[in-house]
C-alpha cells in the first residue's frame, strides 16, 4: 500500500529526492507514438522549460532531470535555508508568479497599509506560502497541472495526462545521489534515444555539458548552468553551497558510465574507472547495476545501511526496506 506523502519526505532524513511522474497508461503523450505516427515531442520542451522556471521561483534546486516519451525523472534539493530568509516582499512576488494571490496579497504588493486584523492574516497566510514554496508536493503539482492544461488543450479533451500520484524516492547519502544522478541522466542512452550524454535532448547532463565547453573554469559554481544546482567540490573538502562533487568528476562518470552501456558489456568493467568510484565506495562492479536498474531496485529511501536504518526510525517505519540491495551496492 502506498504510503502518505508526509511519511516519505523528511528533512531530517535528506534534502534530496528523486521523482518520477508518467503518463497514463504509459502512453506516448510527450514523444512520438510510433504506433498512431502521431508526434507530441515538442511537449518534452515543455517539460523541461517547466521546470526550470519553478526552479527560479521555488527554495528547491534542481540537481538532475531527463525528460523522457512517457515519463520524466528529477532529482530536487530542497533548500530550506533559503527559504527561511526570504522577506514577505520576496514571498508574495514568488508567489504571484504561480498564482494571483488574493486580495490582501495584491494590497501588499502595492504598498497599501493594512490594519491589525488584515495584517495578522497576512502574516500567517505569508508563512504558510514559505512552506509551501520548499515543498515538493507542491513543485511537482503546479509542474504537472501547468503541463496536462495545455496538452488538454491541445488535444482539445479533458482528463488525466499523469497517473496520479508522483513516485518519490530518498537520498541519504553522497553514494545514493550520484548513483541516482547518472541513473537519471543516463535515461536516454539506455532507451537509445541518444548516443552520448552530450547529445540527449532535454537532460540536466547535456545542459552541464554544453555550458562546460564554452567557459574557462567549468568546476567553479558561477561558471556552471544556470537554473540548476552547482556542483561545490570533492567530498572531502568544506564545501560551499552546491553538489559534492566536481563537474568533471561527475561528466566523466557519466561518459564512462554511458560507454559500457551502449557496448553492452555488462560484465566487463574498463580498467580506467574514474577516481569518483573510488571516492563514494562503491564497488566498479556493481555501479552499473545502479546506474541501470537504481528505480527497480531501490525503495523509497536509499543510502549506506547505516543511514538507512536512521532514517527509517525517524520516520516510524516498522521495518528497513530495501536494506539488502543497499547494503550489497553500497558497502
């Protein structure tokens, strides 16, 4: 039984999450449905513009994203820190670019004065919208209701686009994030929609990838792409704001990674694995296994046993699931 969305997403646990959203019945609504000949791959664009607007807009940073025919995966940091030192003029303006607001709201926004009863309103109503622009329900909602209106418009009927709800997964660790990573920008190449990362339409990887060619220092976080999350550093270092790797680090990762996949050679490992292997412990052999098979596999909270078994007890669960596989690939 699926278990409530409160229960799946905790703070105390991690800030990262990878979610998936797909079409009903698996339909090719966003691609080229090769049965009818009918091509909706323009709305793969819309997706993606999507979200990286609400990137702009929410205290949520996107690490990761593929946009697929039937389905399209993100990997979000919830930035709650940000989020907490907004001014109620920076939070009404968020807010407005999502929704109109009401009539307090707009009055603000104006500048016009409101009295004792109008401003404790106010202020409660203000935080509520701060929590609700950290949250990812409610990310993943306005992206998902903003993309069915228009396809429904454009196919000029009504119901469903999405099943209905979002699947959800936890991060724990740095070994989890980045398996999760390369899993979702490797998408395309393990569905022979591309060759190489660098030319798989309408993923984060192929949009780090450009940006790096074209700048002189593509690990410093200013000079990375815009609208998603930086990469900081090397584990081992205090890092700034940011993803805990370096850029090259994690583009090479994903080359070699998106090289043994396209060969099919699954049970061969090149002898040139790249350096970040080592530094996440995990195993050569079994990273392609995570790279390929990580939403199969995997439960809703992945990491090292150790905080597996942490953030199961943090969130009243009954038992660890997902403890094996976790513990086979990441120890």
């Amino acid at each position: 039984m699926p278990k409530p969305r409160k229960s799946l997403i905790s703070l105390d646990a991690t800030p990262y999450y990878h979610c998936v959203s797909r079409c009903v019945r698996r339909a090719f609504l966003c691609g080229t449905d090769h049965v009818s000949g009918n091509s909706y791959e323009h709305r793969r664009q819309w997706i993606e513009d999507k979200i990286l607007e609400l990137s702009d807009i929410f205290a949520i940073d996107v690490a990761a994203y593929a946009v697929m025919s039937n389905h399209y995966h993100v990997v979000l940091h919830i930035n709650q820190p940000v989020a907490k030192q907004w001014s109620q003029h920076e939070i009404v303006n968020r807010w407005h670019q999502l929704f109109n607001g009401n009539l307090l709201s707009q009055r603000f926004a104006r500048g016009q004065t409101l009295n004792k009863v109008e401003r404790q309103t106010f202020d409660d109503m203000v935080e509520s919208w701060r929590q609700r622009l950290s949250n990812i329900s409610q990310f993943m909602q306005i992206l998902n209701e903003s993309v069915a209106r228009k396809a429904n418009v454009e196919d000029n009927c009504t119901g469903r686009f999405w099943e209905g709800r979002f699947k959800s997964q936890a991060l724990l660790d740095e070994s989890a994030l980045a398996a999760c990573m390369a899993y979702v920008d490797l998408n395309p190449i393990r569905a022979k929609m591309a060759t190489t990362p660098e030319t798989s339409d309408h993923t984060s990887v192929k949009r780090r990838a450009e940006k790096a060619q074209n700048v002189a220092q593509p690990n410093h976080p200013n000079q990375q792409a815009r609208q998603l999350m930086p990469f900081a550093g090397n584990l081992c270092q205090d890092l700034p704001f940011g993803l805990p790797f370096r850029l090259t680090d994690y583009l090479e990762l994903i080359d070699w990674t998106g090289r043994i996949i396209r060969d099919d050679k699954r049970g061969a490992i090149p002898a040139n694995t790249p350096p970040i292997i080592d530094r996440l412990n995990i195993d050569p052999k079994h990273w392609l296994y995570c790279a390929t098979q990580f939403e199969r596999r995997f439960k809703g909270v992945v990491g090292t046993a150790y905080k597996l078994k942490a953030a199961c007890e943090s969130l009243n669960y009954k038992r660890t699931p997902g403890i094996g596989a976790c513990r086979l690939l990441f120890e």
